[in-house]
C-alpha cells in the first residue's frame, strides 16, 4: 500500500514563488524613495509612501552571519542553522540554511535560494525559503 502524496502548503502565502526550476522571493519597492523591503510592507518605512510596487527579489546573496541551534523549537529539531543573508538590492534577511553538511560555512558566502520542506503537519509539507552555500 502507497502513501498519498504530501499537499505542499506555503508557509506563509506571498512570500515566494517558483517558476520552473526558479524560485523568488517577492517583496516591494517604494515608487518614491526605492527602498526594498522583504516581506512586502503597506507603506515604506524610510519615507511613509503608501506607493509601492511588487518586485521579484534576486535568488543570490552573501552570508552575513549565521548560528547553529542545538535547542528543539517548536518546528525545527536540532541541530539547524539559520542566518543573515545580504542581497543585491541592499537588504539583508533572515532565513533557514539548507542542510550543509560537509561544507563549512564562512561569512561572505555566496548563497543560493531554494524552497524546501521546512516541517510536515500529518499529511501537509510546510515549505519556505531556505539558503544553501553555492560552490
């Protein structure tokens, strides 16, 4: 006997999205001032425009930093690594890194998107963006 298939589930909707063998992540800029934001935001923040349009963010950036949690939450078993990812429209964020074992880390990696499995729920695959080092 097989099992069903697992429905992939968005953590988050509007976050990512994947065409083909490409994955975004989706975010804003301001039509006044050009400030980036991730996610999306209502108004910018740098100058309180409410004109904002929807941008495809690139799917490389560096590792600004990162940790290695040895301490379960409520989703991730450990160990997991998370980090800081600096992008090329000048803004830095927060995100998973894909599983990396055998490559060491280094600040100023480069790193590629991808989206992956982050945790199941029964019969649901919770997927999100991750990071993974490009070698």
């Amino acid at each position: 006997m097989s099992e069903e298939p697992k429905e992939h589930i968005p953590f988050r909707k509007g976050l990512f999205v994947q065409e083909a063998d490409k994955a975004y992540l989706i975010g804003n800029r301001c039509k006044d001032c050009g400030q980036v934001f991730f996610p999306s935001r209502a108004f910018c923040f740098q100058c309180s425009s409410q004109r904002m349009e929807t941008v495809k963010l690139g799917r490389r950036g560096q590792l600004h930093s990162f940790t290695t949690s040895h301490m379960a939450s409520t989703h991730f078993l450990p160990p997991y690594t998370v980090g800081w990812i600096d992008l090329a429209e000048g803004i830095r964020i927060f995100s998973p890194i894909k599983d990396t074992e055998g490559q060491n880390l280094q600040i100023g990696m480069e790193m590629g998107l991808v989206i992956d499995e982050l945790w199941q729920e029964g019969n649901r695959r919770i997927v999100g963006y991750k990071y993974r080092p490009i070698s």
